[in-house]
C-alpha cells in the first residue's frame, strides 16, 4: 500500500488520506477542538515553538498544530504535476 505524505513544516508529515480538516486556529470552535484533543493528550504540536497558522484534524481525533498557512498545505495535496485532482469522498 502505498501512503501519500504531506509535509506540515519542519520535517513532519502526515499520511494524506488520514486527513479530514486543515483550518485556520482563530475561530471559537477549532479552539474548542484544540483544548479538547490537549485534554484527551492527542495534541501533536509541530510548530517547533512558533505560531499556529494551522490546525490539522485527522480521522483518529488526533489535532496537530502546524506552523505553516492552511492555504499551503491545501496545495501541498494536489498532484505533484500542477495537476488537480477529483475530490474524493470519504
């Protein structure tokens, strides 16, 4: 089987189709989401100690923070040829 990685900053990467959400970390319910997977410990914080610009939600209700643009890593999942890809579902 092969798993498609996507890079999340600093050398981490994450297996793509694990993936459910990137989201920008300001807004009240992906705070909320955030102080739930740190109290349950399925916080993975990546961000080598600098800002949060990205929260990710993978199927197994772990959350990694990323110090990269949630825009960024939304590109990071297009094909590798500048290609887009059809959205699947999950």
């Amino acid at each position: 089987m092969n798993s498609r990685m996507i890079n999340v900053g600093f050398g981490n990467s994450v297996v793509a189709s694990r993936v459910l959400l990137v989201a920008n970390p300001k807004s009240s319910p992906i705070k909320k989401l955030k102080e739930e997977a740190k109290q349950q410990k399925k916080l993975i914080d990546v961000t080598e100690g600098r800002k949060t610009r990205s929260i990710i939600l993978l199927d197994s209700d772990h959350v990694v923070l990323s110090a990269i643009q949630p825009e960024t890593i939304n590109l990071r999942f297009l094909p590798s040829d500048g290609t887009k890809e059809e959205a699947r579902d999950r």
